[in-house]
C-alpha cells in the first residue's frame, strides 16, 4: 500500500499551457509538502500545509497554485507552463512538524517543450 | 536561518571500502538533522534522523552518523560499500518547530567493483 502517492509519474507538455499534480497520503499525517527537484539534483521545498492551511510559500511564482480539500490530499495546479518549469516534482508528508522525517512521494517528471 | 553544505558532489568508492559522506550544518537552535537517500527515479527515503538524543545514530542498510556539535558536521558513515548502495545522498536540516527542512545539494555515491 503506497503511502505517498502522487500521479501522473510523467507529464510532457506544451508552454502556456496548464496542468495539476495530485497527490494523496495514506499515513495519517498532518503536514504535506511539495518540493521541486532540479536537473542537477537541488532539493527545494515550495509549499508546506498544515491541517489545510498554507504554512509556507517559498518565493513561488504565482502561476503555481496548490490546494488541500482535507490533509490527506495536496494537489499542484500550474499556469502558463514555463521551459523553466521543467523538473521533477515531489510531495512529502510528515507527522507532525519538522522534528519527524518526511515521506516522499515517488515524484512527477514534468517536461515542457 | 538554517543551511546545510555537502561536502563533493560526487564520491566514488570500490566496493568493500569505507563510505564517507561529508554534512556540515549552520543552526541559530538546537537542529534536527536527517539523511536521506534517493535511487533512480524514485523519491526520497529516510536513513537515519538525529533528533538531539544519542550523537551517534544508526540507521538502515548499514549506515550511521555521528552528530558533532562542535564542528557543525553530521557525516555519514559505512564500513564496508556494497554496489546496491550507490545513489544520491542528501543531507538535511530542520529546527523542529517550524514546517520547513533544508535540503543539502546532494552527494552522488559511486560503487566501483
């Protein structure tokens, strides 16, 4: 049973465009995350939510939109897709705040071209 | 503000040898302190957590890290490399009362036979 699931695995698409990354945890877990992965491998986290409530915006631009309709879901919407954009997208949850680790989703490949 | 810094992006051992990964931490709180390993195309999995308890701590597959204060480190150790063990290593930071956790840049783990 996955704990941290987020679909779809790959997403290939156009500039301008817009799509959304969901994401679901099955742990019982309060806080949710999403981090993006550059290509060389740099972590850095975008949103942290907590019971459903944004606790942190890290500097994201504004086309990235998340939403959490209860604390087992966190869902990604993006705008007016960038090249920029591309990279690889993880969700993560974790317990309680950031004394306990996180389990990360199995990440979101997005490629714009 | 917190940072972590990674030691080498890249570290190369031959199988059987003794696998250091270097983590050096700036914290204004007492930190929690993570690694985690990433394999191909997968997401993040927590090997060991230092959560101001033992300073050397233990994790899975064999690793351990051993929490320095007075140095800001917290490497990462193996005695004896296997080749399943090559990935990506981040280190990681966290004050434990907030909702974020800094990410090193990563370390790669080359096993050679």
């Amino acid at each position: 049973d996955t704990a941290v699931s987020q679909t779809p695995k790959y997403l290939v698409t156009q500039m301008g465009n817009d799509k959304s990354i969901k994401c679901e945890q099955n742990l019982g877990h309060d806080t949710m995350y999403w981090y993006k992965q550059d290509s060389k491998k740099f972590l850095k986290i975008m949103f942290s939510y907590n019971n459903k409530e944004l606790i942190i915006n890290e500097t994201v631009p504004n086309r990235f939109s998340p939403k959490s309709p209860d604390k087992a879901h966190l869902n990604l919407h993006i705008n007016s897709l960038e090249l920029g954009d591309s990279a690889v997208y993880f969700c993560a949850s974790s317990q309680s705040k950031g004394n306990t680790e996180a389990f990360f989703g199995q990440g979101t490949r997005l490629t714009v071209v | 503000a917190q940072s972590v810094t990674q030691l080498g992006s890249h570290v190369s051992v031959s199988e059987g040898a003794l696998v250091l990964l270097r983590c050096n931490y700036s914290s204004s709180v007492p930190p929690y302190l993570f690694w985690y390993v990433q394999y191909p195309n997968q997401g993040l999995q927590l090997l060991l957590k230092y959560t101001s308890a033992a300073t050397l701590v233990k994790g899975i597959n064999g690793f351990e890290a051993e929490f320095k204060k007075s140095e800001t480190s917290f490497h990462l150790t193996k005695p004896s490399a296997h080749m399943s063990d090559a990935a990506e290593y981040f280190c990681a930071v966290s004050d434990g009362g907030g909702f974020k956790t800094i990410f090193g840049a990563g370390t790669r783990l080359f096993v050679k036979a």
